[in-house]
C-alpha cells in the first residue's frame, strides 16, 4: 500500500522555501491566495481524519474558515495575480486529499502514527504560509498611503495573525491528551465557527449576538478562574505563573467588563417576541458543558482556551460591524430611549433633526435604529475589540509553544530547509502577533 510520505515531505518543503525566499517584489504576496490554500489544506486535514473511520476530532481549520467566509471580511478582491508559490502548495494539498480518500489507512496504531504525522506537516505548512502571509501584509500595510487601503489591509493582517495563532495551538498540542480536552477543543471549534456564522446573517439578531457577547463574557470568568487555580496549586517562584498573574489577569478583567458592555447592550436591543439560533444555543451547551467536565486538564485547558481568545478578537469585531449595521432593527420604544441617552452624550449632535428622521416615535413595531445611537453602540462596540485585542496579546503566555516542532511533524532537509533554519532565530516561545 502507498504511503503519504513524500506527499508530505514535498509539502512541508515547499512551504519552507517560500518562507525561507520571501517574493519582495510582489505587494501582498502570499495573501493573494493565502484563502484558497487553507480550503483546501482543511480538505486534506478532513480527507486523512477520515481515512481512518475515527469519531469526530478537532479540527483547527474550522474556526479559521470562518472567520474567512464572514461576511464583510477583506479578501484578495483588488490583487489581479495569484503567488504562484502558493498555488503549488495548494496543488499539493489536492494530492493529499486524493491520496487519503482513494487509498484509506489501516486501523491500529501505525496507521494513528501515521495519521498524526500527516497532519502535524499539514499544520506546520499552513502555519508557515501563513506566517509568510502576515509577513508580506505588514510590508504591504508599511507602504500604503490610501486610507481606505489601510483599513482593509489592516482588517486582513489581524485575520491572519488569529489564523496564525490557531494554527500554533493546535501544532503544539502536546499528546496524550484526555478526552475531556478534546471535547474542550471541539466545542471550542463549533462555537467560534457558529458565532462567526450567525455574525454573517443579515438583518443582525439582538437577541443571538446577546448570546454571543454572554458566552465571551463566560469564557473570560472560566480563563481567569483555571489562572487562579494554577496559581495556587503551583510550585513557588514559577516565572511563568507570575507572568500569567501580572499580564494576563488584568487584560481579562479589562476585556470581561467590555464584553459585559456589549452583553447589556445587545441585551436592551433584543425583543422579546423574537427567536433565537438553535445552532448557537447547541454550541453555547456544548462549550459550556466542555468547560465544566470535571476531567478536564486545568494545563491543557489554559494552552486552548489561549488560542481561542484570538478568534475572540474577529467575534468582538463582527459585533461592532453589527452595531454600524444599518439593517439592525429594534422596537420602537427601546430605540427612543436609547437615543435620547445617546443624545445627552453627544452634545454636538442636532436632537431635532434626530427626532424628525425617526419614522415612528411610539410602539413596540421594529424600527431601525438613527444614526447617532448607531454611531454610539459602535464606540462600545470598537472599545471592546481594543480590549480584546490586549487580552490577545497577553495570551500568548498560555500558549506551549516552543522552538521545536513536535515530533509528529514531518521533517525534510533541503536548501530551502537549512536556509530557513539558519535564518530564523530559535527563542524559547515564538509569539504571534504584536510584541508588548
């Protein structure tokens, strides 16, 4: 039977010499179909799962999928090229899928060996790509003048870097791991992929995005009690215990109360009358059953949870864009009451001319809302976004990541291999995403 192997060591190699030899020349390089290449790296992640008829598994593509077909999400539209280094890698990927769904592994376990392997280089090449996509968005972000330009590309670099970020999660994932974490890690998956979905539907629903903001809010309280656990049931002088409790503690604290802000404020938008997603509340049940298992790896639990605060930041994000929407609606009487609060904060806005472009000043028929209270929700909206944003990049002292790459990935050595070795400097956590 045929192996995957040098379908694996060619993918691992072309990543790495596209990362190794950077395309200066091309503004945005690999992003231009950095989209495409992770379709279809998910399609052969999925293609080797299944080739070995085990029960559902996590799956880190999915999260990231998401948040690229959401709608309102930058894309690739205004480059007329693609890098051919990337279509190639995704050619490769195509082989993979074909390679698992025709010839399916055996079971036992050197066809599990085998499977973690393949998917350990799958990872890691997306994870360079990746990276080298977020690299040539920052040059590109460095050299742009248009305003408008900058909004999107900076939309699209804080994208990759949260892809990044779930792609490190999940290539360092140190087994054996219980299967309390791997539910964790699932519902983890389904919530960010349901959230991001719900967030894309149009008219915005008060009453799921209130769920949403209350189930972030809930996440940040169970983050910040497995931190305080670890640190009382952790060794004296544990530098990065001390570091978790000086950093990450107070972004928590700081994100939690914004996300709370956001919570009252999709809360007194809501009408009652109206329905809620199912898919959403079946992935708030099951995160939250997920979080309260009592096997669960407390350890473990915080490297998970560290990779979804950055998926927290697209959510946070997709919240706002829903306050600025002009198709939210909400009844009547809640809309007038809001605005006239609104209206005591910004002294600079004409309440007459607010009140006589409102259609109705009365009932509880759905309206939508002016735009000085849109305006105003967006502010709380964007504050939130700033906050998780910290709390992001404070995170990354729960992630174990590390210099290595684990073993199950599979290691090849080219020129384009010992060039990147040489050219990258080895740290003892290599972060992603901005440096504080």
């Amino acid at each position: 039977m045929s192996t995957p192997a040098p379908l694996l060591a060619r993918t691992d190699q072309l990543a790495r010499d596209l990362l190794a030899d950077p395309d200066l020349s091309v503004g945005a390089g690999p992003y231009r179909n950095w989209q495409d290449m992770i379709n279809h790296a998910a399609q052969a992640w999925r293609a080797a799962t299944s080739s070995l008829r085990t029960s559902a598994s996590r799956d880190p593509f999915l999260g990231i999928q998401s948040m690229i077909n959401n709608v309102g999400q930058p894309g690739p539209s205004r480059f007329d090229s693609t890098d051919p280094r990337v279509t190639a890698l995704t050619l490769q990927f195509d082989r993979l899928t074909s390679h698992y769904r025709s010839d399916p592994a055996q079971s036992g376990a050197a066809a599990t060996t085998g499977d973690q392997r393949g998917q350990g280089s799958m990872l890691h090449a997306g994870y360079l790509v990746t990276h080298a996509a977020g690299l040539a968005l920052r040059r590109e972000l460095a050299a742009t003048k248009d305003p408008d330009l900058l909004a999107e590309i900076g939309r699209a670099c804080e994208t990759v870097g949260i892809a990044e970020q779930v792609l490190d999660v999940h290539l360092h994932w140190k087994p054996p791991h219980s299967v309390a974490g791997q539910r964790l890690d699932m519902a983890l998956a389904r919530w960010t992929a349901t959230a991001h979905q719900v967030l894309s539907e149009q008219p915005p629903e008060p009453k799921d995005n209130y769920i949403i903001s209350d189930v972030q809010h809930g996440l940040l309280a169970h983050t910040a009690a497995l931190l305080q656990s670890a640190a009382r049931s952790g060794p004296a002088g544990n530098d990065k215990l001390a570091e978790q409790r000086e950093r990450v503690l107070p972004a928590l604290v700081r994100s939690a109360e914004h996300w709370r802000q956001v919570r009252q404020a999709w809360a007194g938008l809501a009408a009652p009358r109206t329905g809620i997603s199912r898919e959403l509340a079946d992935a708030s049940r099951s995160l939250n059953q997920a979080l309260r298992d009592p096997e669960l790896d407390r350890g473990n639990a915080g490297h998970l949870i560290g990779g979804s605060l950055g998926a927290a930041v697209n959510i946070a994000r997709g919240l706002a864009d829903a306050f600025d929407s002009d198709r939210l609606r909400a009844p009547t009487d809640v809309v007038v009451r809001l605005t006239q609060g609104a209206l005591e904060r910004l002294l600079d806005t004409n309440p007459f001319q607010v009140w006589v472009g409102m259609t109705r000043l009365e009932g509880r028929a759905p309206i939508t809302l002016p735009v000085p209270l849109r305006e105003d929700l967006t502010r709380t909206g964007l504050r939130n976004v700033d906050a998780a944003q910290l709390l992001r990049s404070a995170a990354h002292v729960l992630l174990d990541t590390s210099s290595h790459i684990s073993p199950t990935v599979c290691r090849v050595r080219s020129p384009g291999v010992q060039a990147v070795d040489r050219a990258v400097p080895h740290r003892a956590r290599d972060t992603v995403g901005p440096r504080r």
